[in-house]
C-alpha cells in the first residue's frame, strides 16, 4: 500500500491565514497528513486551537518547544515530510527565504529541510509589485523554490490587482500535482500561476506551470 504523503504547513501572518484553515481541512480530507508550524504573527489572524482541531495534532510555535525529544524541532519537524508548503507566504517571510534568514521556528525549518518548499505568496498589489518582492522571488525561483500564485482579484485592503493567495482548493489541486512528478515528465515546475484573459487579469482561466 502507498504510504500517504506528509507536509509540514506553515503559516505566516496575514488575512489570508483565514484560507489556511480551509487548506488544513482539504488536505486531511484528501488523506495527507499535515503537521501546522505557525509564526508569532499567524497567531494573530487565526488561533494554534482552530489549525490543531483541523489537523489533529499539536501546532508548533516555538523553536524551543520542549515536547521534541531531541529538542530540535527546527530539524525533526520536517524529515518525516514529503514538503513544506508556506501558506500564506507573507512579504517578509519571503525575504526572509530569500536571504537564508532563520530567526524563529518556520523559517529556520526551512532552511534546515531536506525536502521540497513551496510557498503561496498572499500580500497588497503594491507589495507584490515591489521591485524588492520581485527580486526576492526570482531568488526563490532559482533556489528551485516552487511558487503557487498569486491570483488576481479583490484584496481585503478594498484594492484590485496580484497578489491574492490562492484558494484553498486551488493549492490543494497544486500540492496535489507536485506529487505527481511522472505527469510532467520528470521536469522542474519552479512557478504555478492563472492563466489570464485580457490585460486586466480578471478573467482566470486554466494554471500555467513554468518548467525548468
């Protein structure tokens, strides 16, 4: 029988953190085990109890969480799983990647994985657009980073434009793909986007994959 897959799901702090929740949900549904680490801002948006109840284990927080037996969550946390997927991945936890910076328990598991990352960038149209954003992403691109978003559409903060994490179902179908390496014929997906009809971005359509 085929092992079911495993992630580690982080979470960083933004009104997207509310789309994590549902992600949670989805993938235990779809029979993937997931283990929540969440950043001192997540907690913020939505409670460690809401994303334990979905789950069915504990949240970690803490890089110096005594319940790890080696005292080493940075490092057992992720060597049982299959990815790391940062849903919402905010601004500053993106640069904090693309700097190899490791200052609280998520993103120094990050950088002591030994399995694939993927991160679902949710941010203001403006942050997106940021030349320092951009760059940041084009760093994580080229550490073989794998991008999921962001869509286009209305923000909480009222405004238009890029920069939306995708719906829960929408990452669920992606995470999904990822391990499904045989479909893309053994070619690096390093970017997951919406297809768009027009110059205006509002009308979604099918995913784009870029290969390396």
């Amino acid at each position: 029988m085929q092992k079911n897959k495993s992630i580690v799901l982080g979470v960083t702090g933004g009104i997207a953190a509310y789309k994590a929740a549902e992600l949670v949900r989805l993938l235990v549904k779809a029979d993937i085990d997931v283990q929540v680490v969440m950043t001192e801002a997540a907690c913020q948006f939505i409670t460690p109890v809401t994303m334990q109840a979905l789950s069915g284990k504990p949240v970690f927080k803490d890089m110096w969480d005594a319940s790890i037996a080696n005292g080493m969550p940075h490092i057992e946390l992720s060597r049982s799983a299959d990815a790391i997927v940062i849903a919402p991945a905010s601004a500053d936890f993106i640069a904090k990647l693309a700097h190899g910076r490791a200052d609280d328990l998520l993103s120094t598991l990050c950088l002591a994985r030994d399995c694939p990352l993927l991160v679902a960038p949710a941010m203001n149209k403006q942050m997106w657009e940021n030349p320092a954003t951009q760059r940041n992403i084009a760093q994580l691109n080229a550490d073989n980073i794998g991008i999921l978003g962001p869509d286009s559409g209305e923000q909480a903060c009222g405004e238009i434009g890029l920069g939306r994490m995708l719906e829960a179902e929408d990452l669920l179908n992606l995470i999904q793909a990822h391990f499904q390496p045989k479909i893309f014929k053994g070619k690096k997906i390093t970017h997951y986007s919406r297809c768009y009809a027009g110059d205006d971005r509002s009308s979604a359509g099918d995913y784009q994959f870029k290969f390396r």
